[in-house]
C-alpha cells in the first residue's frame, strides 16, 4: 500500500486523507467494526467509536498505547501473539483471529486485519480493521456440544461412504471410537448382510430396477426419502453384539445444491426391541381376552383431508358393523354407511370436534343395516395428532341395545383401551452460569405437558420442578461437574409435569465457556423423557399379574353393570312417580278450569255463583301457571340458561316484604308468626333481590303449607362472614329417608298420588340452586312430628359504586317481573283455597289514544275489554306489517302495545323499522319470555317498557297511566 504526498511526519496524517470528506466521515464514523491507526511503532494514534466500543477504552486512553499490551491476557494464544509481531517487524500485511479482553475484562474473539501505510517509500502508519466473531465463535462451540451430548448416534458419510462424524453417541452405540470409525471402518460392516439383501430386494420389486444391497440401497432411500418405510436396523457393535436402531438418513448438499454426502441419525431401539420381544406372551393373552369383549376395540385414523380408515380393528368389528377388518383397513367408508342417517352429522361433527381439541370422543349413536336392524353403539376414543398432521383414535365400540331399551344409560365402557405411540425426543438446554438464565427448547416444555415458553426458566426455577428426594443427589452432581470440568454431565431425576405427577428426565450437559479466571460461566446439555422406559421394568413384572386378576376384573364388571341397572331402575321408579304426580297436579286445576267454563256457560246461573265460578276459574289457572313456571324454571337451571344479577339491595326489605305478602295465609291457619332480625345484619349488600324473594316465598310459603297448628319464625343473622335467612315451623316435619332426597327434583318427602299437600316436587330443587348460582347453600333439619328449620346462606358482599348505580338503572319492568316471579311462587306453595279476593283497581284513563297489535286473537280481546274498563277505546291490529304501514302513515298514539313474537315480522324488526325512520312515540313490548337476558334484549330494542304474559290488568293500567298526558 503505496502513498504519493510528501509529509512524512506521521503523526499529522489524518485519517481517510486523500478521501473525499463525506466518504471518510461514513467509514469512521458508521462502521460497525473497529478501526485503529497506530505509528511505525505500533502506537495508537486514532481509533473510531467501534474500536472503543469494542475494547471499552476512550480514544483519549488508548492515545500512544500499543492495543497488544492493554487488550491481550493469559487466555491469549502466545503463538498468535508471536506471529503478529513478526509480520508487523517486517511491515507485512496480516490476518488473524486472536481472544482479546476488554476494558472490563470480559473475553472477546476477533478478526484481525492489519495493512501497512506507505509515503515515498517510508512507513508511516498501521490501518487495523478489527471484527467481533464471539458470537459465531460461541454458535459453534454450540453446535458441537449439542452433537457431542445427543443422545442418538449421527453418522455421516461423503459420497465415496467415507466416515466423515462419528459423535459420542456413535461411540456408545456401536462400540467404536471416533478415531477408529474415521480412519478404517466401512459403514456397511456394521449391517448385517442379509438385511441388507433382503430390503434391496424389496426395493428392486417396489422401483422396478434392480438394487443393490450396498451404499446403492442407503442412496435410494436417502434420494426417495423413504426412512419411514424401513425404520429399525440391526446393527454389529465393535465388541460382536447385535443391537437395533431406528435409522433417519438424508442427503447432504453444500450451498450451490450439490451432493456433498448423507446424514444418518440413529436412535437406540435395543431395550425397546428386546422389551417388545418379552411382551410378546402377554400381548397375545391380552388379545385372546379381547376376542371375548363385548366390542370391537379399534383404532381410527382421521387425514387432513377428510379421508378415514381403520388401521387396526378387532374381529368383532363383523358384528358391530357388520364389515371385515380388512374391508375398512385403508377406507372407513364402509362403516359411515352403516350409521343411521339421523345420527351421521352428529357423528361426524363429534369426531371434528374431538379432532380439533384433542379431546376424547365419547358418543351413543345409531347403525342401520341393510335389512332393516337398528341397533345402538356407544364409543368411546383417546384421539393423537401424528407427526404427519393425521389424528388417530384409540378406542372401544360396543352394543348397547339392549341397555337401550331398558332405559339404562352406561357411564363408563367397561373397557377402554389407548395406546402411547407418541416418540420421543431430546430437549435442549442452554445454562448462563453468570445471570442463573436457562434457555429451554419447545421439547423440555413438551416433556412436562406445558406450551413453548410458558414461563421463565431459571436454575432456581429448575430446582423448583426437581422431586424432592432427588435434590440432594442431583444439584451434588451439578456442582461436581462445574468444579471437575471436561467431564460431561450425565444423571437421571424427576421433574414435576403441570398435572402434578412427576417425568423421569436423563440429563447430559458440558460446560462450553469459561471466563478469564478459568471459571464455568457457560454449559449446555439435553433432557430426554425415560419415564416409560423406567415404568417398563415394572410393566413386566405386573403383566402376569393382571392376567391373573382379569377374571376377577370381569367379574367386578359385571357386578358394576348389575348395580347400574338397580339404579336406572331406581331412577324409572323416580321418573314414573314424578308422571302420576305431574298427572294429577295438572289434571286437578284442568278439571277446575274446564267445570267451571261450564259451569259458567250456564245462563241461568245466579250473580253470586257466577262471581264464585269466576274466582274459583281464576284460582285454577294461577294454580296451572305455578307448576308451568315450575317446570320452565327447573329447566332453565338443568339447561345452564337461568341467570342471576348482582344489584345493591337489603335482604331484611325483601325478607318483610315476603312475610308481609304471606301474613294472609298465616293469620288464616290460626298460626303464631315471629320475626328476629339480628343488629349484625348488614343494611345493603350485593345480591340477586328477585332470586332472594323467590327462595323465600318457597322456604316459607312450604313452612305454612306443612304446619297445621303452632308457630312459624323467621330470622336473620351473620355466621363467619355469611348472611344467614332461616324459616323454622312446628309442622309435620320430614323423615330421614326424606331428608336423603330433598333437594331432588320432582322428589317429596310424600311420593304417593294421594299427598295431602300437593305440589310439582320442584320448588326447594329450584332454591337450592338458585342459592348455589349466588355463592351460597340452603341446609335443612328435621324431625318428624316436631318441625323443620330451612336456613339460606350467603356470602355477604358489600356494594361498590358500580353496584347502586348498577341497582339505579335497572327499569321498572324487570322489577316488576322479578316482583311477579316471586309472587306467583307465593301462589305456588298456595294449594289450599286462595280466599276471596276482589277485582283489580280500575284506573281511568279516558282519552289515551292506544294501538294494541297482538296476532293471537283471545289476547287481543283481552286487552282490549282491559282498555275499555279504563276508558280507552283502542285501536287493534293482528300483524306486525300492519302495525309498521299505520304508524308510518303518521298516524299519532299515547302509547302503541306491540306484541313481540309475530309471523312475518316480529315485535323488534317494526320497532326497529319505525325508530329509523324517526318515530319517537312510547311504544311497550308484550312477551311471554321471561328471562333477564332477554328482558335487557328488549330494552335494549328500544321500548319504553316491558309487560310480561299473561298480562295483569293492574300493571297494565299502572303503565299506561306513566303516559298519560293528563
């Protein structure tokens, strides 16, 4: 490198001289790496800021330093050293890769890139460009620790079959050293050389020409990728013994795509293989026992592509669906229809789900076959995804038609069989000694049943997993590793799995990085999951043992399905006796309604009769409508759609103002009445009020019913942080065989057709629950002839903000409803006569102008006779679309009562229709839904209000007298 100037005073050459300005200012200033410019003597005289970033110092402290004495150390190769100061005595250019330490001390590999500086033959400078390879330098420190700790033997050959690797793993397995392997040994010894004959024969058939049982053979299935189709190889050790080994071979190509040699990764097979080989008798006894189930026991493969099949299927699979193994080997067509035509969707959506999720499959379904038979199956599958994308089942199929047909419902199959296929394979670790982090790859989280990266992984997060009894033992061989060096860790412990239980883990690791100072700060290893591996001694040991407990295990089954079937025949007995109940308790208010219609068809019946029919008539349907809504509600809650509200309220209101709407009935049996309300009762607190009515117009309403003379009291208080509401009566009081079934549906302390009390069996099922759906619990005692006391616990939540403003929004109408669910659960317990009682209060309403559109035509009379008794001549219509056109038609109405449910358009689509185009009068939905969600559904639509169905006449007037423009 030659200059032209003249000055050849070194040190007032500036850097990038003879460069245009901008240009030397990017290379100073923007190259990453580092740059130096010393004198003839090697001294310092500029650097830029990558240089400094790299070695720590300031310009200002590196000025007249020679960079050998203030960045090289004892780590430092002295030959390097040596070589550098030679060529730079004899003003040679030079390269070189030398370990450096920085300001710091911290270690540092770099490329090294000296040029001499020429002027007028004279030398005037030394340019050094320098570049940070630690982290190149590091991944390949990597690379090799990780082939030297697998656990697999990797091989590989050039295209000549040349050994070219041969890890530690290739040394455990077949008994060679690397040295041997490399220098002398044919990979093709290691076969044995009638497998090879055998498999290039198959290969010769399969192809079509002629292979040869040599490298020709390894080369085919390499180029073809057919390492799947021939799995395990046996295998000569160095010492004569045959060991198995499952072989993936691929090719080698360098970056121009050419055919540099293959790779062969061989995991050890040998212990499977010959466990296999001892498990054979008992796997034979095991099928033998098979062929006798009641069932096909089966596995199921599901393709991405919709396709199926039946890769294994016992031989009962004849009789079941009535096809051959064979038939359904590789298309599970012949299976699909066979499936009643009813039941096929379900069928297949059930398996989609099941693949989706991974979730077993569990399903009671239909065949049909040709003749005309119908007869139901019951499955039950473990699903798996396979490393190919397919899903495959394992499971049991079994005839349950007769089970069927006496209404019995199994809940377990007596056999159910699934199969761990799933391989194995090494995890990696990566262990900073300095900042206690350790990176683990997805399989260490796999391993232990968790998702990628699922948490931070650190040596005391580590501990933390590690079984308690392996601690000592296991942390003891860490710590002599990183104390020893060199040697390779290899140690075996458990670690905690997220469900709890504990995976055995075969540990390997080497330290790869050490600091100045010679200590490990860097180590790197596997872990591999031989948990099955230490289970399968144990299997062996038990499988004669459960040979010799299967017939005992038969026989418990078949005491289990006897005892299934004492109980389903218990449930029918339960069903039947709810059927005469519910028989009865409709058919009575029915026969009432229906005898006093007639009655009351009668012309000549007198004023007086006329007004008892009436009230009788009235009584028989509120009777009707509680066991209905009883019924509904018990529904609701089975079907998960009963719902409850958190709302600030005061439980002592709502506990009055039950008594209060029960005192009556009271007073009428003669009764004692006591309320005991404790100071420790909070005033307000969150909970569902309708809800808390509802279990109280049941708890006492029932107190009532069941007690003929005494005294009834009831009391609230706080237990432990639970607001307490107990109901305690003198009455008859319950046996214990009726305390077992209290809280049952459709169960009653009195099962017989002719009780004296009556009523559906569903009220205390329906409290319990509610009370289970707000956080609590409703506990009984009782003794007969003495009384019972019913106590309701709930957690006591105090209000926030949020719940009284929650409880200052909630509309009239769902307090209203919530208000009439409790009264019409009062009227529920009330199966004794109701008493007089006179009509509603007639509010006048002269004047309003009402449109009413109801399509069901009794409805519509109703209300319109409602609406003339209060002065309203209303106009009436039976279908949304009629409603929409007279509105629309500007015509103008204090209030419109539109039904929601209607044909051709509904309730919400003409609200919805008129609220667009601008109409702003006060329109009120009529619904029989009763539900708060769909309650808020409406609202939220836009009407003004909400009247439930059947429509009380007195809540009718109350709304229409809030828009009234008088």
């Amino acid at each position: 490198m030659q200059e032209s100037s003249g000055n050849n005073d070194s040190r007032n050459a500036a850097p990038g001289e003879g460069l245009p300005e901008e240009f030397s200012t990017i290379i100073t200033t923007h190259f990453s790496g580092g740059i130096v410019i010393t004198d003839p003597d090697g001294r310092v005289q500029w650097a830029n800021e990558g240089f400094c970033r790299l070695t720590g110092f300031s310009l200002k402290e590196l000025l007249g330093q020679k960079p050998g004495d203030l960045l090289q150390g004892e780590g430092t190769n002295p030959e390097t050293v040596q070589r550098i100061r030679e060529q730079l005595r004899r003003q040679e250019s030079l390269e070189a890769e030398i370990l450096n330490y920085s300001k710091e001390g911290l270690p540092y590999v770099l490329y090294l890139k000296v040029d001499p500086v020429f002027r007028d033959g004279e030398l005037v400078h030394f340019v050094g460009f320098q570049t940070d390879v630690t982290a190149r330098r590091r991944q390949s420190q990597l690379m090799q620790s990780i082939l030297d700790s697998a656990h697999h033997a990797i091989l590989s050959i050039d295209i000549s079959g040349k050994i070219k690797t041969f890890n530690l793993g290739a040394e455990r397995f077949l008994g060679y050293s690397e040295q041997e392997a490399l220098q002398s040994l044919d990979p093709l010894d290691l076969h044995s050389a009638t497998e090879l004959q055998d498999r290039a024969n198959q290969l010769s058939e399969e192809l079509g020409y002629e292979v040869l049982p040599g490298l020709d053979l390894f080369r085919i299935i390499a180029r073809e990728s057919l390492s799947d189709r021939f799995k395990e190889w046996t295998y000569r050790r160095k010492d004569g013994a045959t060991v198995y080994g499952e072989l993936a071979l691929s090719q080698m190509r360098d970056s121009e795509g050419r055919l540099t040699g293959y790779l062969g990764i061989i995991k050890d097979r040998t212990d499977l293989h010959r466990a296999e080989e001892q498990l054979e008798y008992s796997t034979n006894q095991l099928t033998k026992l098979a062929r006798q189930l009641p069932g096909v026991i089966y596995q199921f493969e599901l393709f991405p592509d919709g396709r199926s099949r039946f890769p294994y299927a016992s031989e009962a699979i004849r009789t079941i669906y009535r096809v051959s193994p064979e038939e359904v080997r590789e298309d599970a067509s012949a299976v699909f229809r066979t499936l009643h035509p009813e039941d096929l969707e379900e069928v297949k959506k059930a398996i989609e789900k099941s693949a989706e999720s991974l979730g077993p499959w569990e399903q009671e379904y239909r065949v049909r076959f040709d003749d005309g038979t119908v007869r139901w199956l019951y499955g039950y599958a473990n699903p798996e995804r396979l490393a190919n994308g397919n899903v495959l089942w394992h499971g049991f199929i079994t005839d349950i038609t007769e089970r069927k047909k006496d209404e019995r419902r199994l809940r377990e199959s007596e056999e159910r069989l699934t199969f761990a296929l799933k391989a194995t394979e090494d995890g990696v670790w990566d262990w900073n000694l300095k900042t206690n982090e350790v990176v683990w790859s997805s399989r260490c989280y796999e391993m232990l049943g968790y998702e990628n990266a699922a948490f931070a992984v650190d040596f005391d997060k580590w501990k933390s997993l590690l079984h308690p009894a392996d601690m000592d033992a296991t942390l003891h061989a860490v710590q002599e590793t990183l104390d020893e060096g060199g040697e390779q860790m290899d140690l075996t412990f458990r670690l905690r799995h997220r469900e709890g239980t504990y995976r055995w883990i075969t540990g390997k690791g080497t330290v790869t990085e050490y600091d100045a100072s010679g200590a490990p700060i860097r180590m790197v290893g596997t872990h591999l999951d031989v948990t099955e591996r230490k289970l399968q001694d144990e299997a062996l040991r038990n499988a004669n043992r459960r040979l010799e407990d299967t017939n005992r295990q038969l026989e418990l089954s078949i005491w289990h399905a006897n005892e299934l079937a004492r109980q389903a025949e218990a449930a029918n007995e339960a069903k039947s006796s709810f059927i005469a109940n519910m028989s009865h308790e409709i058919r009575t208010p029915m026969t009432s309604i229906l005898g006093y219609a007639d009655l009351l068809s009668e012309a000549e019946s007198s004023s007086q009769q006329f007004s008892e029919y009436l009230g009788s008539l009235k009584e028989a349907g509120q009777h009707l409508m509680a066991i209905v809504n009883d019924i509904l509600d018990m529904s609701r809650i089975e079907s998960g759609r009963m719902e409850t509200e958190d709302l600030a309220a005061s439980p002592v209101q709502i506990m009055d103002e039950v008594s209060n709407m029960l005192r009556e009935r009271v007073t009428r049996k003669g009764l004692n009445f006591r309320r005991t309300v404790h100071p420790d009762v909070p005033e307000i607190m969150v909970i569902d009020p309708g809800r808390l009515r509802q279990i109280l117009v049941n708890l006492l309403g029932n107190a009532i019913k069941f007690t003929e003379s005494g005294s009834l009291e009831v009391e609230a208080g706080t237990l432990d942080e639970e607001l307490y509401l107990s109901v305690k009566d003198s009455g008859i009081g319950i046996s214990p065989e009726g305390m077992r079934n209290l809280f049952q549906p459709f169960m009653q302390a009195d099962t017989s057709t002719t009780r004296r009390f009556g009523g559906s069996g569903l009220g205390l099922a329906i409290s319990q629950r509610l009370a289970q759906m707000m956080g609590g619990r409703i506990e009984a005692k009782s003794e007969e002839g003495i009384g019972s006391v019913f106590t309701l616990y709930l957690p006591i939540r105090k209000p926030s903000a949020e719940d009284f403003q929650s409880s200052r929004e909630r509309r009239d109408p769902l307090q209203s409803a919530s208000a009439g669910m409790a009264q019409q659960s009062a009227h529920r317990q009330q199966h004794e006569p109701m008493g007089d009682h006179g009509p509603d209060e007639v509010i006048k309403l002269s004047g309003m102008k009402v449109l009413v559109v109801e399509d069901d035509p009794d409805i519509r009379k109703i209300v319109e006779i409602y609406l003339r008794r209060a002065g309203i001549a209303p106009d009436t219509l039976a279908d949304g679309k009629s409603a929409l056109k007279r509105l629309m038609e500007e015509q103008k109405y204090d209030c419109v009562l539109m039904d929601i449910q209607m044909p051709e358009m509904d309730g919400k689509t003409v609200l919805a229709n008129l609220r667009n185009a601008g109409y702003t009068g006060t329109v009120i939905a009529m619904t029989a839904h009763a539900l708060s969600s769909e309650v808020t559904a409406i609202l939220e639509a836009g009407f003004d209000e909400y009247l439930p169905k059947p429509i009380n006449r007195q809540s009718l007037y109350e709304c229409l007298q809030r828009y009234s423009s008088s």
